[in-house]
C-alpha cells in the first residue's frame, strides 16, 4: 500500500462477540496506513444475520451509496457506526 497512495482496503472480521477484537485487528495495522484501513464485520457470526450473504452485502452497498442506515442499523452490525462513517468519508466520493 505504500507504493500505492491511494488505494484502501476493507478487512472484513467475525467480531465473535468480543469487545477487544477491533482494537487488536487496529494495533495490527502500520501507523502510516491506519487512515486507508477500514475493519467492518459481524458483530458475531455471519450466518447469525439470518440473510444471504449477497444480498446483506447489496444492502450494505446500497446504505453507502444513499447515505442511509436501514441495514447497518442491524442488531449485529450497528458497532460498525464509527469505522462506517470513516470509510464514508474517504471512499464514498471515489465510488458514488
């Protein structure tokens, strides 16, 4: 990512259920990149979402792209909120 300025990376993390798992997936990222990384995921496990996996991902896309929460508001996905709004912030002009 260093030869490359501009790109992002979104690393997708099964959260299970424990409140340390952001904060060490975070401390794992090099100073120098941590505002190109955005970490989202299943607060526990992705079948627990009781969705197809496609269509939850089209509906989270469809969220970033309106601007809206209807999705993200989800029971075990609203822990996002402030990485959400990070990878909104810089992304979102790029692809909407």
């Amino acid at each position: 990512m260093t030869r490359y300025p501009n790109r992002f990376v979104v690393l997708l993390i099964d959260f299970d259920r424990k409140d340390d798992r952001l904060n060490y997936a975070k401390s794992q990222i090099p100073d120098h990149l941590e505002d190109r990384v955005f970490i989202l995921g299943v607060w526990s496990e992705p079948e627990d979402l009781k969705v197809p996996l496609e269509e939850i991902g089209s509906a989270l896309a469809r969220d970033c792209r309106e601007e809206i929460d209807v999705t993200w508001n989800h029971e075990l996905l609203r822990h996002n909120v402030n990485e959400l709004a990070r990878l909104r912030e810089q992304v979102r002009p790029i692809l909407f």
